[in-house]
C-alpha cells in the first residue's frame, strides 16, 4: 500500500527532539509547585498532546507519529520501535514522573487495541486516537474484582460496580476496562468512550506521591459494552507482551526518577552547595565524599538505564516477530524486564534518598518538594513485590528455568 504522506526527512527526528525537549523544561519548571497542590493537570496533558506525543505508539498503517518523529532510527516493518518510546517516557519522568506515568498509560492502552483487538476495532480506535487526539484512560487493574460483568445475550455485557487505580480515566475520552464474569470466572476486556451512561470517574486519588496521575477509582452503573466493544484476548505469547509493555513503563519511570534527581541535586550543589567544614576545599563540588556520593548515584542511575535499552530491545525484536513469536522467546524478555526493573527500582528510592544527603539541611525546605523523587518512586515501586522477580532472576541463573507468565511477568 501507498503511504500518502509525504517523505520523511531528517528535519522530523531534529523537530520532534526538540519539542520533547521543550516539552519537557516546561513541565520541569512547574513540577514541584503541581506536586505539593495535587489535582488534575489539564494545562500539562493538552501540553503533552499539543508536543505531537499521544500517537506514538499508533503503528504508521493507522497515521500513528512514530516513523515520522523517529526518522533517523531503523524502523521495523509495523512502525514500533519500543526503545525509543521508552526513552522518550523517560525524558518526561526526569521532569515529572506523574505525567510521564500518563503518556505511558496512554501507550499502554494503545497496545492493548493493538494487540487485542479486531481488524475493524484496530482500524476505528487507533485511528480515531490519531484524528481526534484522543487521551486514553484505564480500569483494567487485575487484583481489583469488584467490576462485574453480566452478558446481555448479545454479545454485549452490561457492567456493574467500582475498579481502583484507574490510571488517566479522569479527563480521558477512550477508556479500557475489563471486569469479572461470575459465570465463567473469567475476565472481559472491552474500550468504551470514558462519557458512557452510568460511568462516573472519582476525583479521589490523593496518594503520597504520583499526585497527578488521575489513577482514582471509577464506578460503573450498568453500563452497556456493546458486541463490537468487547476485545478478544488469544492466548498467544504475542498476546501477553502487553504485561511486558506495561512493566518497561514502570521500569522507565524509576529510570527518569532516578536520573531527573542525579540532576536536580547537581544543579542545587552546584548553585548552593557548601563544603563541610572538615573538607579543606573550597568548593562543594571539589569535596571528595560529595564526589564519591554522586558517582554511586551516577553508576545507579546508568546500570538502571542500559538495563532498560537492553529490555527494550528485546522486546522491540519480540514484537516484529509477530505471531511467530514463541513462549521461549518471550520468557526471556520477560526476564530481561525483571532484571531492568529491580535494577532501576533500587536505583530511584536510593537517588531520592541520596539526593538529600547531597545537597544538605537547606534542600528540605518544602517549597522545592525535593522529597516528590523518594514519594514518587515509592508509591509505584510498590506496583508489585522485587522480592518475587529476584526469585526469578535468582531461578533462572541457577537453573536456567525461564519464568512463567504472570499478570506481572
């Protein structure tokens, strides 16, 4: 099939760099101020919108911005090139994790129509994401059963109760869900617009950090899924990359933690910063320990992220295999994310608490929200136990078992 846009040059890779980058400093500039005053960051996520940013993930065949903005970058053949998606996260998460969480969430959900979905529901969703810059929302959080499905003897369901954690519903205008069939015990998996009849999204996300996420909860009171809104999940290993897609994200969030504080705290000595009184130097930044404090900062923040290209890599060669793909093959980058994200998840609660010691008793003061790296990577480095993907990782080094797929692995 013909492309009818025009060629792509080397002018949208150097065009799309620098709205990111722009993108970015803007979010950074106001990051600690949204922080401490929570609520939903509407200005932010049209900013986001506006950057050109909501249809990376679409492939090219529905008008997605990937190859465009990545020109300079080989493409694989279905336009998904997940190494630099997740880096471009990561230039977010440097600057404000929340928003970076909801770009991701976005992506997530895309993939999810991608993979799930039909010819005709592919075709109607990822390109109405392109057209009408859609923002999408979730209420898919497989732990919380409350949503209950009852089929309509139709092919449709009608959907009753509440589902948690609900990541950029609010102020979302396509939403994921799947609920609880009592009937089968299994799950149903749908996209219905977020302004359904009988769906209301709570304003009532008020963690310790991640505060503008809009992951609150959302109710459903009998709301219809129509026949050609409910997504059939195949039982392929192609199938389960989403899990994998899902958990790169987290992963690539801690990354941009941990290196957005290795930054800030950087700049604060570098501007602030005095020597202890028993250095014998001059300046902060010729003090030997601070010197050694920031290198082990650095060689966290740096395994962190190679370990996170690595992972995307594989998974990148995964998802150009297609439905080739085999259950060996995706268990080994299922092993490739948990070794990425134990890595990175160490790496971000320690540059939060690192970050501090750096930059001295000053750096506490409230209005600089210093502390949103620690809070920020604890509220999501909670997503899932590391005990249980260092038993993985632990497994497969003595024994070389591969790990089974999991709603997290």
């Amino acid at each position: 099939m013909n492309d009818p846009r025009p060629p792509r040059t080397a002018e949208h890779a150097t065009s799309f760099s620098t709205r990111l980058a722009t993108l970015a400093a803007t979010l950074r500039e106001s990051a600690a101020r949204r922080d401490l005053a929570g609520g939903h960051a509407a200005a932010e996520k049209q900013l986001i919108a506006d950057a050109g940013l909501l249809a990376l993930a679409v492939p090219r065949e529905f008008g997605g911005a990937f190859d465009d903005a990545f020109d300079d970058v080989p493409r694989a053949q279905n336009g998904a090139r997940w190494p630099e998606i997740y880096r471009t996260i990561r230039t977010l998460a440097r600057a404000d994790s929340a928003l970076a969480h909801l770009l991701g969430f976005q992506f997530l959900q895309i993939v999810s129509v991608d993979l799930w979905g039909s010819a005709a529901q592919r075709a109607d969703w990822l390109r109405g994401t392109v057209e009408h810059r859609w923002w999408w929302g979730n209420a898919v959080n497989p732990l919380d059963t409350r949503l209950v499905a009852q089929a309509d003897g139709e092919g449709g369901w009608r959907l009753h109760g509440k589902k948690g954690f609900c990541s950029g519903t609010y102020g979302s205008q396509m939403m994921t869900v799947s609920a609880h069939d009592p009937a089968t015990g299994q799950p149903v998996f749908a996209v219905v617009p977020t302004t359904r009849a009988g769906i209301t999204v709570h304003d009532d996300w008020d963690p310790i950090g991640q505060r503008q996420t809009d992951s609150g909860t959302v109710s459903f009171d009998a709301v219809e899924v129509r026949a050609h809104e409910v997504l059939k999940r195949p039982d392929t290993p192609r199938a389960s990359l989403r899990t994998l897609v899902s958990q790169l994200v987290l992963t690539n969030l801690f990354v941009g933690i941990a290196e957005g504080a290795l930054e800030e705290a950087r700049e604060y000595v570098l501007a602030n910063g005095r020597p202890w009184v028993n250095s014998g130097v001059q300046r902060a930044a010729d003090d030997p320990y601070l010197q050694q404090r920031f290198g082990e900062m650095r060689i966290q923040a740096l395994s962190a992220s190679l370990l996170a290209d690595r992972a995307a890599s594989l998974l990148d060669a995964a998802w150009a295999q297609g439905d080739a793909l085999g259950a060996d093959t995706r268990a080994e980058v299922s092993l490739a994310v948990s070794e990425a994200k134990i890595v990175a998840h160490r790496a971000a609660l320690d540059a939060g608490e690192q970050l501090f010691d750096a930059c001295g008793a000053r750096a506490t003061a409230a209005a600089l929200a210093f502390d949103r790296f620690w809070r920020n990577a604890r509220v999501h480095t909670l997503h899932d136990p590391l005990d249980y993907r260092v038993r993985d990782v632990g497994r497969h080094a003595l024994t070389r078992e591969l790990p089974e797929p999991t709603l997290y692995t």
